[in-house]
C-alpha cells in the first residue's frame, strides 16, 4: 500500500507552513511510537489519517469555537494523540498528560527537537 499523506481542504488554513513538521510527527510516531510501544503498529497511511489528520480536526473545532488563546490539556497522551499535532499547528499551549513517565520521556525527547 502507497503512502499518499493530504490535508484536506478544511485543514489547509492551519497546516501552511507547519507540514513539514506534522510529516516529522508522522515519521517519529512510525518509527520512535512503534518501537517504544506509544502507538501499535499500523500502516504509515493510517498513523497519517487517523492520527495526524484527525487530531488537526479536533483543532479545527476548537478554532471554529474560538478558543484560540486558550490552555489545552490532552489527558492520557499516550503517543501524543491529539495534542502534537494540535501543538504543531496551534499558538495554544498544549499541555500532555500520562501516567506513564516512559511516554512523557519520549514525547518530551521529539518536542525538543521539532517544536
């Protein structure tokens, strides 16, 4: 199966500019999420679709709503699902919550480096 990432229409006003780092999302989520156990293991069209696009919808509602300069909690991170990608392509402050410190670890090794 073909990797054919795209952002559909209603998500391009949120992603000009910040593609690049939402493909970064989904290279570390394939590669750094699966073997660490963050995410189980899925097809790189799926981690995309499912994950990375799904999450910039979540986004979408809370810009329809107008909560733009609000603080954003995604309890139960795990793999930084939706609050990453949220992150990325948002002025809000997104604040990740899990109970397991190996995925805090991990989320907070990617944010270093590609925030």
């Amino acid at each position: 199966m073909s990797f054919d990432p795209q952002i559909p229409d209603w998500g391009k006003e949120f992603t000009d500019n910040r593609q690049e780092k939402l493909f970064k999302y989904h290279s570390w989520l394939k590669n750094t999420g699966i073997k660490s156990g963050l995410i189980s293991p899925k097809s790189d069209q799926f981690i995309w679709d499912e994950f990375v696009i799904h999450s910039i919808y979540f986004y979408k509602i809370i810009f329809d709503l107008n909560l733009h300069n609000i603080d954003i909690y995604d309890l139960g991170t795990g793999g930084g699902i939706p609050g990453v990608p949220v992150g990325l392509v948002s002025n809000n402050t997104v604040n990740l919550i899990d109970i397991k410190q190996k995925r805090i670890f991990e989320l907070e090794r990617f944010l270093s480096t590609h925030k």
